[in-house]
C-alpha cells in the first residue's frame, strides 16, 4: 500500500510495510507523526533562539553575562531591538528594519533573558517567550535553562503553548531535557535527549527522546528515537535516519506493524 498526505512542512511519500495483522493505521501513524512533528517544530524554534544567549563567558557576573549576550545580538540580529536593565536583556525580533534571520529561521516576537546566576562551572538562564515565531509555528512560554561548561552541556525545563502557522493546530506542555551541539558544531543543530509531554486537540500525548538530533534546517530529526504514547495510551516508536542528503526516513512501529515515511527536506 503506498499512501502521499500534505503535511504542513512537506510532502510525505508514505510506504506502508505490514509486517502481520496489527493495530496501527496509516492514519494513526500520520497523526503520530504530525503530533511529534509539531512538537519538535516549537522545540526547535525555542532552542534556536536559547541558541543566541549561549555566547558569553562563564564565570563572570551575572550582569557582565547578560552584557556579553547583548552585544552578540547585536552583531548576529540588527533588526532586532534589544534593552539591557541589569541582568535582564529583552529582545523584541523584527522591531527594526531588515529580517531576523539567525540558523535558518526567521524571527519575530519577543524574548526576555534573565540571567539569574552565574559561578565558575555553570550558568542559570531564564527564558520567556511571548509571540516567538518563524515561519512554521509560533510559541509562548519559558523555560529555565542551566549551562554547564564541564560537559558542554545546557540542561532545559520549559513550559510553552505552540501554534502551528499553517492551520491554527495548538499544543500546550512541558518538558525537561538536555541538549548538546551536534558534532559539526551548534551552528548545524544540536542534539537532545529527555521527554516532553503536552495536550493537543487530540488528548494528552508524552514523548521520551533518545539521542535525537535536529538540524535547525530540517522539519524532523535527521537521527535518534522518540517513544510516543498517544491519547488512548498506545505506545508508539518512532525512529530517524538520513537516507540521502536530503531525504529524512522516519519509522514507525507498535505491535507488528510499522510504516515508512520518507521526509523530504528543503
């Protein structure tokens, strides 16, 4: 059986490889896919924008931090309108003439960074959101994010509400997970494993990420796994691999059935 579907970020070739007789639907497995896509897409858009704080030097005061992050802004985003108080930095993406343009995606919204601790080893962050947008989706919220310079490292705790631009499709959740650059650098994308959780239309769905990795051009992980448990408690895996440079398959499976999708990037 082979299937095609719109998707808000592509066209999906989809190949159905029916193992035995199962449960799962080339519907369900779409919507799986599309849950967890969104999800991603607003995670993606948030630790690209957590990206731009990451240049300062750790162990200086928390005000020289915030500082040092301004001035980066300034160099990488003209168009964006930055007020420094303190050790709170507010940035306002698209106020000035010109695209917010930074890895990729283009911004517009606002982003307040309060640096709240900084030591020799790690530095605290929080971040809030009102309004974040590039052109997939659109996000509200804040996390918390602790930087550790011994493992390179960023530990993220957040709590956001997400829009998808196309359709209006929403989710609100939250997650606690920890990211790393990908091996050609942060400025490629970077990897992450934890859970998210977060409530759609559909009911309350939950994600366990394994070594997932993300490049901030692509519209799913080009690498990892994601465990998904759907609303009606139906454990589902969904797994990640680069066929060709620009062609992403994503596997997934429950029981004895499982689909093949093959992403096609930009």
């Amino acid at each position: 059986m082979r299937t095609s579907l719109r998707y808000g970020l592509g066209l999906f070739a989809v190949s159905a490889a029916l193992l035995a007789c199962g449960e799962l639907s080339a519907e369900e497995a779409r919507e799986a896919l599309d849950e967890a896509s969104i999800s991603s897409a607003a995670a993606s858009l948030t630790a690209g924008s957590i990206d731009i704080s990451t240049h300062f030097t750790i162990g200086g005061a928390v005000e020289n931090v915030a500082s040092d992050i301004r001035d980066f802004v300034h160099t990488q985003l003209p168009c964006a309108r930055v007020t420094l108080v303190g050790a709170r930095l507010t940035i306002e993406y698209g106020a000035l003439p010109g695209i917010c343009i930074y890895q990729g995606q283009t911004y517009a919204g606002t982003h307040v960074i309060d640096v709240m601790a900084s030591s020799a080893s790690q530095v605290m962050v929080e971040h809030t959101w009102t309004g974040l947008s590039n052109q997939t989706v659109s996000v509200t919220g804040s996390a918390m994010v602790t930087w550790n310079a011994a493992d390179a490292t960023r530990h993220a705790s957040y709590s956001t509400t997400w829009t998808r631009a196309s359709d209006g499709h929403t989710g609100t959740g939250t997650g606690d997970v920890t990211q790393s650059a990908l091996s050609g650098g942060v400025l490629l994308g970077f990897a992450e494993s934890g859970e998210r959780t977060w409530r759609s239309a559909a009911g309350t769905w939950s994600l366990d990420i394994d070594r997932v990795q993300m490049r901030w051009i692509d519209p799913c992980p080009q690498s990892g796994t994601y465990t998904l448990t759907t609303p009606s408690s139906r454990h589902l895996t969904l797994s990640f691999t680069r066929t060709v440079p620009m062609t992403i398959r994503a596997t997934i499976a429950s029981g004895a059935r499982s689909y093949d999708i093959d992403v096609r990037t930009l």
